[in-house]
C-alpha cells in the first residue's frame, strides 16, 4: 500500500484534525510556530497526566489553539489549527493548502 496523502483546505483541516484526535488516539501534525520556525509533534489528546483540575485562565480555541499531550516531550502543548500544514490521523494522510 502507498503512502496516499489527501490534499485538504485550510478551512476544513481544523476540524478533521479535531475530529480524527477527539477519541484519545496518537497523531502526528506539523504545523508553523508563532516565531516561524516548523514544529513536527507525536501528540495525543484527552491527556490526564499532571493535571491539575483548576483549569486555564482562558479558552484555547476561542484562540484557534488545540491543547494537546507532546508524546515525545511528555509535556502540554499548544497547536496552532490555522498554522497547521500537514497531519496523520486514523491512518489518513493530509497536506494543508
């Protein structure tokens, strides 16, 4: 079977990325960071690890930031969804354009 990456706008890779990551399951994405630099990530959500209960000081994705498990740092992270520019999900393989 060949690597077959589905090319996916801009618009809808927020939420196909939200929707493939919501169950739990590891997932890669590379996306832009706010100094311009590339950031390729191993990330999982619904993470409990370290947490606290008190919760944020705001919402992130009133800010089009998606809180997620860094797998290979084994820290919290944020994920810029408008700065995405490709993922893996579920199997699937997805270019931003």
């Amino acid at each position: 079977m060949q690597n077959v990456r589905q090319v996916i706008t801009r618009d809808l890779a927020p939420f196909k990325l939200m929707d493939g990551a919501n169950t739990g399951k590891i997932f890669f994405v590379e996306f832009i960071k706010k100094d311009g630099s590339i950031r390729r990530m191993t990330a999982r959500r619904s993470v409990t690890k370290g947490v606290t209960g008190k919760g944020m000081a705001y919402r992130p994705l009133g800010k089009g930031l998606l809180t997620v498990f860094d797998m290979d740092n084994g820290e919290f992270r944020m994920v810029n969804l408008l700065k995405v520019t490709k993922f893996s999900v579920n199997g699937e393989k997805f270019l931003v354009v």
